[in-house]
C-alpha cells in the first residue's frame, strides 16, 4: 500500500474511526511482524494516511503501543471470562478457587492459542495503569489483571485468602502463568506438543493457586 495523500488522510480522519483504524493496523502489522514493526509511518501506511495524522489520536509511538497492546488485552481478557464461565460449582469456597483457576487456565490458553497476540498484549503497557484501563476490558468491563485481583477478591471473601495478602498473591498469580506461558509460546516448551503444555499448565496453575491459599495458613487452603 502506497502512503496516502493529505487529502486522502483529511478525509480518513474525518470519517470518525481514524484513532479505530490506526489501532486495527498496529495490531495486525504487530501479530504479523512483531511487536518491533510497530512504528508510526508503518501503522499510518497501513492504515492510508499519513503519519502526522496519527498526531491527532496519539501523542507520539509510545501512546499508540499502549493502545495495540489494550487491544490484545481485551481477547485475553475474554480467554478468560469464558473460563470463567464454565465453573458451574456452586459451594462459595470451592467456587471461588475454581474462579481463580479459571483466570489462570485463560490467560495459557489465550497465550498457547494466540502467540502472537499474546506477545503484544504486555508489549506497550508501560505502568499499572494502563493494566486497568477500560479499553483493555472483556465482556464484563473487567481487564485480565482486574478479572484475577476479582478472583482473590472472592477467595478473600470466603476466607480463603487473608485481605493483607491480596497484593502478593495477584503478584505471584501473573507473574507465574506468564512466566509459563512465555516459556511455552517464546521459549523451549514451544517444541513441545500442545498436549503436553496444556497438561503442564493445568498442573502448574493448581499448584499456584495452592501457594497461594498456603500464605494464610493451611486450615484456609479448601479441598
């Protein structure tokens, strides 16, 4: 695709979904390329117009990574509220830890059926913030890292989980399945058959939420 002319970006941008389509074309151009392809004449290319038109949506690269990045936060968060949605347990405690699993058994699954996706998904959030933002949210309002802390919310309050460990134990949470799912979409266990990773990751989530019930002690871990 040739760079559009200015008046052909003067009326891309005024037909009101430029900031849309812009973000469309930085994501498909990263899930193609990579997330190091991802740069302002490349996207307004994509997209067909010309780079200082982004200037109108976007302070510069770094606000419409954060952008692409929510974008694939948002299937991420959905891998997950489709787990969610499967728990049809209905005892509080017992429910409330099969919730926190399911967040877990999203975030791999979403990571093992979408690699590409997945890599860009942390790519441009550069703080907290951004991790809690709306445009990042599934069908429920709710971003992947809001759906987990929802999660030990609910251990917590069924007693499972003490208030004071919430913090650490979201902390434990994310940093264990992505370092897994890192591992197996980036690194060695990507030669692994799928089968084998999705049995290791079914493991590897229960033991994490095991760990993390032991921080209140073991008469608040439920079975």
């Amino acid at each position: 695709m040739t760079e559009a002319t200015p008046a052909e970006a003067k009326a891309g941008y005024h037909h009101g979904n430029l900031r849309a389509a812009l973000v469309q074309a930085g994501y498909d151009l990263a899930v193609e390329k990579g997330p190091d392809a991802v740069t302002l004449r490349a996207v307004t290319r994509r997209a067909g117009v010309t780079p200082a038109a982004a200037y109108r949506h976007f302070t510069g690269l770094d606000e419409l990574r954060v952008a692409i990045g929510l974008r694939s936060m948002r299937g991420l968060a959905r891998s997950i509220e489709e787990h969610q949605a499967r728990v049809a347990v209905t005892d509080p405690t017992v429910r409330a830890r099969a919730l926190l699993e399911a967040v877990g058994d999203g975030y791999i699954a979403f990571a093992l059926d979408q690699p590409r996706a997945f890599r860009i998904g942390l790519h441009g959030l550069l703080s907290m913030e951004h991790a809690e933002l709306p445009e990042g949210a599934g069908a429920t309002g709710r971003t992947p890292f809001q759906l987990l802390t929802d999660a030990l919310g609910g251990l917590a309050a069924v007693g499972a989980l003490l208030a004071d460990d919430l913090q650490p134990a979201a902390i434990r949470c994310w940093s264990g399945v992505h370092g897994f799912a890192s591992l197996a979409t980036q690194g060695p266990l990507r030669e692994v058959p799928r089968a084998v990773r999705d049995a290791m990751a079914t493991r590897l989530v229960r033991d994490i939420v095991d760990g993390v019930l032991g921080v209140g002690g073991p008469s608040a871990r439920p079975r």
